[in-house]
C-alpha cells in the first residue's frame, strides 16, 4: 500500500513542479507556463508562476507528510 501512497504523492509533486516552473516539459529555450484564474468580469489572477509568491509543491509537502514516513502514522 506504501508503493501506491509513494507513486500518488510523486506524480502530483510532479504535476505541481511543472506548475510551478521548477520543472520543465519542453526542450530549451524553456516557455514561461503560469497558471491562472478567470473572473467573470474578465480580470486574472496569477495561482502559479515561477515568480509566484509561494510554490504549490511546498504546499503540498506542508499538508501531507513527507514519502519517508512511515504509513498510516503509528
């Protein structure tokens, strides 16, 4: 069950890495990906960037336990 838990935090890691822009998917030179949000009055606001003002993959290591721990906790 560990392997599965592992995989699972290792993909999403990844994908908010990508996200993030301290992983790149493409070949050099690198594009600027940002993830943004839409209002309906046409505004945007940036959710993630490599200048964003946090990275969500701390933010996901900040919520769930680390890969090492053992697991379930006990």
């Amino acid at each position: 069950m560990e392997c599965v838990r592992d995989a699972a935090h290792s993909a999403v890691f990844g994908l908010l890495c990508v996200l993030d822009g301290v992983r790149v998917i493409d070949d050099p030179p690198h594009v600027d990906l940002h993830l943004t949000a839409t209002n309906p009055d046409g505004t945007t606001t940036t959710l993630a960037s490599l200048l964003g003002p946090f990275s969500l993959h701390e933010e996901l290591n900040g919520l769930v336990h680390p890969p090492s721990e053992r697991w379930p906790a006990g």
